[in-house]
C-alpha cells in the first residue's frame, strides 16, 4: 500500500467512523447499550494497538543501541542529550504559557451551564503514582525484560545505553556479531511496523466508531467552547513550533510536516502516542535523521516533552476554577505553571497521565477536585488533539537536534526511491 494511499485510506476511515458512530449512538435505546455497541468496536481498535505495542520495544531498543555501538561517542551522546533536555524544556515553557493565555482569553469557563458532578463522585485516579521519589527511582528497571513486557520507553532507553556504551567498549571484532545483529533487528521490526499499517484504517475506524457512539456529537455543542478554544490553543502552538523549527530546518521543514502526516493522524484518530511511534521513527529516518539522533531523542521526548499534554494541563486548570468562579491571581497562575514544569516531568508509566497531572494539582491551589468530573467525558476528544501535537513537538526537536548535530542528511530515501517522493505530496481528491 502506497503512503500517499495509506493516507488517504485513514481519513476516509476516519470520517466512516464519525457516521457509522453517530448512527449507532443515536438507535441505541440508552446509554448501557451503547456502550455495548462501542466494545465491538473497541475490540477491533485494542488488537490493533496491540499489535502496534508489540513493535515498540524492540524498535526503541534496537535505534539506540545501533546508533551508540556505530557512533561509540560518549561525549556526542551526551551532547545530543543536553541538546534536546534544552529543546524540551522551552517547548514546555512556551506550552503551558500558551495554554495559560488562551483559557484567559476565551474564557471558557465563565458562564458555562455544565452539568454539575455527581455527590460523592470520584475520578478513580491514581494520584499517588504521580511523585517525584517514585518518577526517578522507575527512570531505571528491575529488570530488562520486565521493561520490555510494560514498554517502559525511559526503562528501556536507560537499560539500552548502558548497552550500546559496552558494545562500543570493545575495540576488537569481539562484538562484530551483535552489533549486525541489532542492526537488522531495526530494518526486521521497520518492515513489521509497514505489515502492520496495513490495518491502520481498520483501528482507526474502529476507534472513532467506539468514541462517538458512547459520547455522541451532541457533547461537541455542549462543550463546544471548551473544546472549540482549546483547539485554537493547539493550532498555534502547532504554529509555534514549525515557526521555531523553520529557524533550523528552512524549507525542509514542510517536507517533515508531509512526511509525519500518518503519524499525525493515526496519533490523532486513536488518541495513543504509542500508536504513532512506530511510524513517526520511520518518517524521521526518510527525512534524513540518522538513526544515533532519532533512536535516542524521540523516546526521550515521549517522556519529556509532551507539548500537546502541558498545554492541556494548564487549559484544564484554569478552565475548572472559572467554572466554580474561583480566581486566580496572575501570580498564582505562575506558581501553577512551575509546579506543572515540575509534576508533568513524571508523567512517563502514568496511567491516564495528563489528567493525573491535572487530579495532582487542583488540591495544590485549593481547587475542587469534582471538577475533573466535568471534562472527564470529553477528554477523548481533548486527548486526540494533544496527542497528535505530540507527534508534531517531538518530530520537529529530533530534526533540529540532528541539524545542530550535522546528523541530517539529504533525505536520502526520498530521492532513491519514487514512491517517497510520492508520498511527499499532498493527497489530491
């Protein structure tokens, strides 16, 4: 299947999904059934990111220890990593900010008739899990395969660099075997992740099916100013950073935005970053990044630089205490932004982890929890568009990463082969 097709094929599953949902949301005789009708549905769209699962940890390893045992450069290691901690951390910075000036701005809490949470209602969070004793001391695994079983993408790249580094201690051919071997390990699970998006416009039927039919369009109107801002909020800060990544990458910067689409979408549609990482890796290897840069960053940025999800964080909590007509003073609304520089760094191995964020925090500024509860029922829809924003943040940081590094090729693959520069196109209906 031709990318270019394989693109198409996605929105137009996409949209069947919309309709074949609102149709089932709107004959099901109440809400149970429903939600009986969207587990059909959900059993298609979990194998599917099962099977997208299955591919991610042998991929993460395998990236990062060819890139380290090829490069054998500890300093450059390093370097890369400082590079891209330093990219991540103005991308939170300029995300939360963002998500602090557009809540102000549109306000879409004040005035809002939204239904009121239910007495003695619970989120059913894990807060708990969200602290910084915890966050630091699961950064490094009990065991390997135990990391590989969980796809602990932070496990996994720590257990991997200390592998690289010692296959890259051998001067002689002692380790010639395993360093070929991993290197094909990385080609065998590429050509598994193709195998794979083969079904992609099957699951992202399936999960847009199960979304609408248990929420319905009608949650749209209803939270339509909430939802309606937040996007806004996202389109510029899509805007931001291609601005921020057109400094380094120039023109090539609208060849990386056609070559991610897929991931974009799949990201958006399924509202899994997960789904999208297999995908995004690949897209960056056509677009040039050599695999020492694109192995390492782009599982650090999954756990560090989540742009889509700290805008949200910020949305979210302002947006609840306008609901209970709550104010909060600009310096308050500082503090917040630095506690949430600080919660949202563990947020890798959370379930659910952008509301967890936000859970953790309302007690923090005196804020009533109930009123998670209130965009709780939407948060899918919320989820879609950070996740795909993810998708963009962390692509454009391991581009610039690889420029500053001069790790960024000529987009080699795309001109070898037709078909990439096929898919570089644009979709024409």
């Amino acid at each position: 299947m031709k990318k270019n097709k394989l693109t198409l094929y996605i929105l137009v599953a996409m949209i069947l999904g919309i309709v074949v949902g609102y149709f089932c949301n709107l004959n099901a005789p109440d809400a149970k059934a429903a939600k009986v009708v969207a587990g059909y549905f959900d059993i298609i769209s979990s194998v599917f990111l099962r099977l997208i699962k299955m591919i991610i940890a042998p991929l993460v390893f395998g990236t990062i220890v060819s890139g380290i045992a090829g490069n054998g450069d500890s300093k450059a290691i390093g370097r890369i990593g400082i590079r891209a901690m330093g990219w991540f951390l103005c991308a939170s910075v300029i995300s939360l900010v963002l998500g602090m000036v557009f809540v102000n701005l549109f306000q879409p809490g004040v005035g809002t008739s939204l239904p009121a949470p239910a007495t003695g209602a619970t989120t059913n969070l894990n807060v708990a899990a969200l602290n910084f004793k915890d966050f630091v001391t699961n950064i490094f695994p009990t065991s390997f395969l135990d990391a590989m079983a969980k796809n602990s993408i932070l496990q996994i790249l720590i257990f991997s660099v200390f592998f690289g580094f010692a296959i890259a201690s051998f001067k002689d051919d002692a380790t010639k075997t395993v360093v070929a071997f991993v290197k094909e390990l990385v080609h065998i699970m590429l050509k598994v992740t193709d195998y794979v998006m083969q079904f992609a416009p099957v699951g992202v039927f399936a999960a847009m099916a199960s979304c609408i039919t248990v929420q319905g369009l009608g949650v749209l109107t209803t939270y339509g100013k909430f939802i309606g801002s937040f996007y806004i909020g996202l389109i510029v800060l899509w805007a931001v950073l291609i601005g921020a990544g057109y400094l380094f990458l120039r023109n090539s910067t609208w060849t990386l935005l056609k070559l991610i689409r897929e991931p974009m979408l799949i990201a958006f549609s399924t509202a899994s970053s997960e789904a999208a990482y297999p995908q995004t890796l690949e897209s960056l290897e056509r677009f040039g990044v050599k695999e020492k840069v694109s192995g390492f960053v782009l599982p650090l940025g999954y756990s560090f630089n989540l742009d889509g999800s700290m805008m949200y964080q910020a949305f979210a909590v302002i947006f609840i205490a306008q609901v209970y007509n709550i104010e909060l003073s600009i310096s308050k609304q500082i503090a917040l932004l630095l506690v949430m520089m600080l919660t949202s760094k563990g947020m890798a191995g959370v379930a659910r982890a952008s509301l967890v964020v936000v859970a953790a925090t309302l007690p923090m500024f005196n804020l009533p929890e109930a009123g998670l509860l209130l965009i709780m029922g939407i948060d899918q829809f919320l989820d879609m568009g950070r996740t795909a924003t993810n998708v963009i943040g962390n692509s454009i940081a391991t581009a610039v990463v690889a420029k500053w590094e001069g790790d960024l090729g000529a987009e080699p693959e795309a001109e070898e082969d037709e078909e990439l520069v096929l898919a570089a196109v644009p979709v024409q209906d």
